[in-house]
C-alpha cells in the first residue's frame, strides 16, 4: 500500500497528551561544565584508555566496522542527513535523476582517536538502501536482510527517512519495522527531513504516521523531549532541516540534527553507546552545542565500564567457589 503522506493523512493536534519527560540525568552545574574540547578529550580517553582485559574486549570489537542502514525515498535528504550527522562528508549529495539509487550504496569512512596511550583507527559504514518502489523490482528485501543478518555487520541503529512531499510504502515501511525491532533488536530512528519543505501539516502527517507505526510495537505510551518522541528503547521519530533552507527571502538555519544525533545516543545501550560517539566524534558542533548532555553522557559511559568491572568480578568469584 502506498500512501501520499501529504494529502491523505489528517495533521495531529498540537495539543501534547503524552506524559512529561522523564529526566535521564542529573541537572547540570553551570560552575563545573566543562569546555567541549575537554569534553571530547575526556570521551576519546574513556573509550580507548581502559585497562580492564574484558573491556578491551570491548573495545576490539568497536575498532572493527560499526555499521547503519538508512532507507527513504529519493531525494529525501539522505546523504545531507548523514553528513550532517557525521559532521563531515560522508555520503555523497546528488541531485535530479543522479540522486535515484538503484541498488544499496555504501558509504565507509575511517578515522583516527587520539588518547593518552596513542592514536587508535576506527571505522563506520553507512548502508544506502533506494526507495521502496524499487524494492520489489530489485530484490531489495533479500539485500537488507542479508546485511543485518550478517554476524559482523549487524547494524547498530536504522534510520529512516521521509519528506513532508514523498510518498511512502507503509506495508513496506511496517516490514522494516518488524525485522528490525521484533527479529533482529535493532533501534529504529524515523525522522522526518526537509522538514521546511511544504505546508506545517504535512509535516505533522509524517511524523503522525511514524507515531502509529511505532505505537505498534511497545506497550507505554511514547515519551517527548526536546522535539524528540521517544518509544521506550526501540525507536524514536523527529524532524530536522539538515541543511540552510531558503524560504521567502529568508534563510532558515539546520535545525533538528543535534537533538537526533543525542536522542540517539541516550537510546543505545552498553557498547553501542560507544559506536555511536565515535560515529560522531568528528561533528565539533554537536560537542559544542550539548556539552552539558555529552557531560552527562560522559557519566553513563563510565557506568557502564564499572558495571562491566562488577560483573567480571563476580564471575571471578565464582569460578574460585567452584574450584
């Protein structure tokens, strides 16, 4: 089934039913933030600088390829998004006819973090899938499912993206969904780009329509901070202009990406958290924009590596009861 997003689906009430959002973090003391520059030496430290044998576990497997899917039809901002992401280029922007993929693109890039104990390389792949109307023509289903099935390639998110004027297969978009949260616990991130482009009401539908298919697969209700709607640990739906936007003489600023890229990372988990940050290590202006969240983040990071020292020692423990 395919559906005109923007003359078919009613706008949404702007009037908010969902509960207040829930504070992750602790509130930050303006006193003790710290510069961003600071901020991404601390976070290259943490993640490249533990001793601890199991964390370098860890971290063997971050220094192999991190891999994201990105779906959407053509011409929906995809490549831009990415970029703008990554704060670098990435993906290669085409316009017109040249901008039409026919089959999965792959983007590579590869970087270098320098921490206390020397540089250490590191890599990530983005996976550019066509649109939907192509996936039956060209067998993409077969092909999106070989690349998360892959032990090694296994996607750390998916986001997908549409415009306030595509078109979009629900049916094809629903079985993404499924095979990505339900089969493969994959996070999914719906996110309406080009946001400027067309009438406000459009863009409501989209991201209306990216409510209830998400509202398909948790319990809760959905949570909203900072323009972000989060669906518990499984996806999350928001809007961005990733790029200036020229509108009546004006020029309309990015907007969206920072929020995208750290409701991301508070959605992830344990060392996926950490394939996240270095995908967006290079983007100084996420780090100087959140520095308060990222100092937060900082905290959660580190958490996580005692929680790793905790469970390591009672594993310990016990193989010397059973000894």
């Amino acid at each position: 089934m395919s559906l005109n997003i923007q003359h078919n689906l009613p706008g949404i009430n702007t009037q908010s039913s969902l509960p207040s959002p829930i504070c992750l973090t602790d509130k930050i003391n303006m006193n003790t933030v710290k510069p961003s520059r600071e901020v991404r030496k601390e976070m290259q430290s943490i993640l490249f600088d533990a001793k601890d044998q199991m964390v370098d576990d860890v971290f063997n497997g971050l220094l192999e390829d991190t891999n994201i899917i990105v779906c959407g039809s053509p011409r929906v901002g995809k490549s831009t998004l990415i970029n703008s992401i990554c704060g670098r280029e990435v993906a290669e922007a085409r316009e017109g006819l040249a901008s039409v993929t026919q089959s999965i693109s792959c983007y590579t890039k590869e970087g270098v973090c320098n921490s206390e104990s020397g540089p250490k390389n590191y890599k990530y792949t983005f996976w550019d899938t066509p649109g939907f109307e192509s996936w039956e023509k060209n067998d993409i289903r077969s092909k999106v499912k070989s690349i998360i099935e892959k032990p090694d390639a296994k996607p750390i998110c998916m986001i997908f993206c549409a415009s306030p004027t595509t078109f979009v297969d629900l049916t094809q978009l629903e079985w993404l969904l499924d095979l990505c949260i339900n089969k493969k616990h994959i996070f999914c991130a719906l996110v309406c780009t080009n946001k400027y482009a067309g009438p406000l009401k459009s863009r409501r539908a989209v991201l209306e329509t990216f409510n209830k298919l998400l509202l398909k697969f948790v319990d809760n209700p959905p949570r909203e901070e900072n323009d972000i709607t989060f669906y518990g640990n499984i996806g999350l739906c928001a809007s961005v202009n990733s790029e200036p936007y020229e509108l009546d003489d004006n020029i309309l600023p990015i907007s969206g990406v920072n929020e995208l890229i750290y409701g991301i990372t508070e959605s992830l988990v344990d060392e996926h958290v950490l394939n996240w940050c270095l995908v967006v290590l290079e983007n100084k202006g996420f780090w100087d924009k959140c520095q308060q969240k990222v100092t937060s983040k900082v905290k959660i990071v580190k958490n996580f590596f005692h929680w790793i020292n905790v469970k390591k020692s009672k594993v310990k423990k016990s193989n010397c009861s059973t000894k």
